[in-house]
C-alpha cells in the first residue's frame, strides 16, 4: 500500500470514528461495537449487490455478451420490465460469489425508510405489508433478509436492533454516516476500503472496552510478527481461540504482499488456504463470521459457539498452520474435561492455568509437517509450579519447540502481563514447506529471539510495531530456518537479541525457556574515552548537581520559615 493510499484510509478511519464515537451517547461499546460492525457489515454486501447489479446490466445490453438481451420485438416498457426482472435473477449473483439480498436488505431501502421508521411505519416486506415500529426493527428485517437467503450466514448476524437502548434519531444518523463510507478511490476497491474500516473499528473498540477488548481483538501488529514468521501460504489454517478472526485476515494479507515473489495469482492462492476457527463467546463468534464474510473468505467455524475443550468442533483436523491468541492465565478451564484426555500427551495442564492446555490442544491439531506459534504470558516460560515445568521439559526433550520470541511491553489493550511468543513444529528435519522455502535439519536446535526493544509508543500507553521492527525478526527467523540469505540477512547469533541453542544448553538452564537467559546483553560499543576521564568528568557533574540540590533547599527552607514554619 502507497503512502496516499495510507493517508486516504487514515484520513477515512479518525474522520469515521470520531462521528461514531459521538453518536454512542449512553450506550457502552461492547454494545455499540455491534451496532456499527452490524451496519458495516449490511454496507458492504449491500454496496457488493449494487456493483454486480451494475455489472448484469451492462451485461444484458452489450451485443457481445452471452447475458445479452435481444430487444428485437420487445417495447421500451416489455424490455424494460424484461431487464428488471432478469436483475432479480440470484444466479447472477452467486455465480460471482455475492451475496443476494432481498429488496428490504439493500442499502437504499434502509437508509430512505430510516426517519420514517422513528415513529413506526407499514412498508411492503417479501411483498406483504409489515409494520414497521422503530428504526432498529427495520435494521433487524433486513438482517433476516440476508440470512434468509443466504444459508451461509444462518444465525451470523446479530439481530437485536430493537432492543438496543439508542436514540432512534442517533440510530439515523449512524446509518447516514456509515453511507458516506467512499468507494471511488483511484487505487483502492471497495473491498480493501470497508475491510481496513471494519478492521480499525475492531481495534478502537477494543481500546474503548479495555480488558474485555481483548477478549475478541489481537493488535494487528503482533499477528503480522506471527503470520510472517510461520507463513501460511497455502493448506489448512486453525485459530481455536479465534476472536474475531485477525489471524485468517493477515493470512489473507500475508499472500497478497507475499504472491508477487512467488509469481502466483493471489486470488488463486487464496483459495488455496482452508480456515477453521472456534469460538467460545455467541457475539464474538458472529463478528468473525461477518469479517470473513466481508472479504469473501471461506470459512468453517463449527456447528456453533463452543468451548474448545469440552466441545471441539474439528476433532478430525489436523491443520498446516495454527496460530492463537488464548486467554492468558486462565482458570477453571478444565470443567468437564477428563483427567486422561489423549491430548495431555506431555503432561496433565494445572486446573488453575490453561496456558499448557492451550499449547497441548494445539499440538493434537497439528498436521505430521505442521507448525503453530501462539501467544502465552511469560511465566509459560519458566514456571514450575503444578507440573508446568515437567510440560515444557517434554515438549523440549521430544524436539518440538522451534523459537521462543520475548516480546516488549504495552502492545495489548486489555493486560499488562508480559507476553511471548511459542512456535512449535513437528518436523524440523531437511524439507520443503509450503511457502517453497527449503528448510535446514534444525533437529536438537530452538531460536530465541529478544524482541523487548523493538516498537514504538503510538501513543502514552500502547506500543506498536513497525513493518522493519516485524521484517527483521522475521528475517532473522526465515534465516535461521533456511541457512541462506533472506533479504539480505544471514544468520548468526547476535548479542542481546537472537541465539541458536542446542537442547543441551537448555537442559543445562532445567529447561527455562526465556530468550534473555540465551541471549545476553548487547555488546555495547566503547567511545574511546578513558576510564580515569569519564571518572572524572562525572564526578564534577555530580559535584554540580550536590551544590544545586543544597541552594535549592536552603531556598525551600528560607519560604517555609516566611511562613512560619522552621525545619
């Protein structure tokens, strides 16, 4: 992406959400999240619906197209009225892979019955008279309209419009804001515009939510780090704590930075991921399948909402690629979970922490060439407490673990806790994987990478990621893995932030898996300035500091006696 495209969608994304977040008055965001999302969401299939609809009929009037209607004997009125209903034709539409929407589920419909609807009005539905009482039951009917006709999208869409405690003017509003959405820029389709929108809303709102946030949004930043480094360029792709489904989007992402030095089509190499996903929460389940859906990505994500240890909804899987970002730290996970569960295969998980029961899930998962990387707070790492440590010692010793990366602080909206990054392969022997990178026998060997200075603060409490600060991890990763030069990188271990350790290091650290016992400390560069000289020079600047303290507080002293007050 250019730098006016970055400045347009920039521009785009405060100028939306400041007039939305205006909009909110006393309603919270988890709610209001859905509220917006909701209406993106009928937006952009709606606007999706007009495009092809403009497409048929250039279609059915242009002589050299098969769809071509031959006005030869027909009136104005009968070709027209022909043309019209050739427009209503869903075959047209799913052809091309777009939703059909049924009248009362267009854009126009909504936005023109809107102010009528604040204080109820009778329209025609599905060709019935239907009373319509608020603004927010129209927004539900044209949600039904879309599922209705949409199988895919059964039960996906969150339907309580009516029941949201919004001014019904506000929800007017809302709708004419998001309709000032634009499309008519000269690089950027539609798809990449309302997409880049949904994806901005998801994060601001889990700003606006705090810890909740958390709960269905990972900062895009740290998902490009892991999507980059473990590259899911093609098979099977599983999140089984997806939230709203960052990883599949920076896949999708991934292939379309990435499909230019392969020399692939990225819309054919699309189709060649397959996505799975799980979900626990109803709410953030739906939000998942709209933001696929948004971007026209074919998904499986189960029956239904589930929790992933009582009610996994792909126990056949096995996935080329798993990438997650679990709850950290979380308790009570193992309610209805039996004591010799096959997955524990490296050691029973402590009912007070499912960090290793996440990793373990995870592992049952995985195909015979398969990698994961998922995020899990540091004591991960190094905790030995309720069979944790014998967990990791056995996911060491049986040569699982590939790298271990220490990430900086502040990148997430929703904790403090100190993060890392685990990625675990099956196969480290000689191989091709499936970006076509011919990997090196890395058998008895982890990379750990200490990340913690990379990034900058956007802001007073967040820190981000630059795509340089992402780029050299993962080149220094890809390098590693390869024994060749990835982008100008080679591998060698480098002070203060990567070393590739043998597993009899590790055993020697009882199996301590943190970056910075490896690592060490960065070679710092000397100055050429003697010692006895620094000495020197930082003693009289002390000396300097000690005279201004004592005149500052004989001054203190002085005001504080005018005041009656003698220390």
């Amino acid at each position: 992406m250019n730098e006016l495209e970055q400045q347009f969608l920039h521009q785009l994304e405060g100028k939306l959400w400041n007039a939305a977040d205006k909009l909110r008055a006393t309603l919270d965001a988890a709610q209001y999240k859905h509220a917006v999302l909701g209406l993106i969401f009928v937006k952009y299939v709606s606007d999706a619906f007009s495009m092809r609809q403009a497409e048929i009929m250039a279609e059915l009037t242009n002589p050299e197209h098969e769809y071509y209607l031959d006005p030869d004997g027909l009136s104005a009125d009968e070709l027209a009225a022909e043309i019209a209903s050739e427009l209503e034709q869903r075959d047209y539409y799913r052809e091309q892979n777009v939703f059909w929407l049924p009248p009362e589920s267009r854009w126009s419909f909504l936005q023109n019955n809107a102010p009528l609807a604040i204080g109820s009005v009778e329209l025609t539905i599905a060709s019935k008279p239907k009373k319509i009482t608020s603004v927010g039951h129209l927004i539900d009917t044209a949600l039904e309209g879309i599922e209705r006709d949409n199988p895919k999208l059964k039960g996906v869409l969150n339907k309580t419009y009516s029941a949201l405690r919004i001014d019904q003017a506000k929800l007017v509003e809302l709708i004419n804001l998001i309709a000032t959405i634009p499309f008519n820029h000269k690089t950027l389709n539609s798809k990449d515009i309302l997409g880049h929108v949904y994806e901005y809303f998801l994060g601001q709102f889990a700003l606006a939510e705090g810890k909740k946030g958390g709960q269905f949004y990972t900062p895009a930043s740290i998902v490009t780090l892991i999507v980059e480094m473990i590259e899911p360029f093609e098979g099977r792709v599983y999140d089984p704590a997806m939230g709203s489904g960052g990883f599949f989007v920076q896949s999708e992402k991934f292939i379309e930075r990435h499909a230019g030095q392969h020399a692939v089509d990225p819309l054919t190499q699309k189709q060649k991921i397959s996505i799975y996903g799980q979900e626990y929460n109803y709410t953030t389940w739906q939000l998942a399948a709209m933001n696929m859906a948004i971007r026209g990505l074919d998904y499986d994500f189960g029956k239904e909402p589930a929790s992933t240890y009582t009610h996994d909804q792909h126990p056949d899987l096995r996935a080329d690629f798993i990438m997650a970002n679990p709850p950290f730290n979380m308790k009570e996970w193992d309610t209805g979970v039996d004591d010799n569960d096959p997955r524990w295969k490296y050691g029973k998980p402590p009912s007070g922490n499912a960090n290793f029961a996440w990793l373990q899930h995870m592992l049952s998962h995985l195909a015979p060439n398969g990698s994961q990387a998922l995020l899990l707070a540091n004591g991960s790492m190094s905790s030995t407490t309720n069979n944790e440590g014998e967990i990791r010692k056995n996911l060491v010793t049986n040569d699982l673990v590939e790298c271990m990366v220490a990430l900086p602080g502040q990148l997430f909206t929703n904790t403090q806790i100190p993060a890392c990054i685990w990625f675990l392969t099956n196969n480290k022997g000689a191989r091709t994987d499936k970006a076509n990178r011919k990997l090196r026998d890395r058998k008895g060997e982890v990379l750990f990478i200490d990340a913690r200075q990379l990034g900058y603060m956007k802001d007073r409490v967040l820190r981000d990621f630059t795509m340089d600060d992402i780029a050299k991890v993962a080149d220094v990763f890809h390098a590693w893995k390869t024994g060749e030069t990835v982008n100008g990188v080679s591998y060698e271990d480098q002070a203060g932030f990567c070393k590739s350790a043998t597993l009899e290091e590790i055993t020697k650290h009882d199996f301590v898996l943190t970056p910075g016992r490896y690592v060490g400390a960065a070679d710092e560069e000397d100055d050429g300035i003697p010692f006895a000289e620094k000495m020197a020079t930082l003693t009289e600047k002390l000396s300097e500091q000690f005279a201004e303290s004592a005149k500052l507080e004989a001054e203190i002293k002085k005001n504080l006696a005018g005041l009656g007050y003698e220390l």
